[in-house]
C-alpha cells in the first residue's frame, strides 16, 4: 500500500512560522507538492502554494544549492 499523503517538517521561516511540504494526490490520482507557512502567532494568516510538481521542487533544490 502506497501512501497517499507525505508531510516534511521544513522547520520555519526567518519570521518563526513554520514550514512544511506536502506531497498528495489530485483527483486523478497525480503526485501534487504543496508548500505551507503556518500560523507562527494569532496575528499571522496561513498561507500555501499548491499545484507544484516534482520538478519544480526539484528545481527549487538545485536554485539552493547553487548559492552555497
């Protein structure tokens, strides 16, 4: 059995809210990546990308580690 959700803790922002990036499935059964920011306080406002793909993740990946 595959699972069809996976959730990476990412740790948090500069600003203290937390980050994580999920990996679900569409309606047609197609690997989906998205990217929350949390609530770090009552203040902030939840907030998400979703519709990624693995390429653009891996991209972002390579965007990172070209600046090392």
């Amino acid at each position: 059995m595959k699972p069809t959700k996976i959730e990476y803790d990412l740790g948090q922002t500069i600003y203290g809210q937390p980050l994580r990036l999920v990996r679900g499935m569409d309606s047609a059964g197609n690997a989906v990546w998205t990217l929350h920011r949390d609530q770090g306080d009552q203040r902030d406002d939840s907030t998400f990308i979703t519709g990624l793909n693995t390429e653009h993740i891996l991209k972002m990946t390579e965007a990172a580690k070209s600046l090392r």
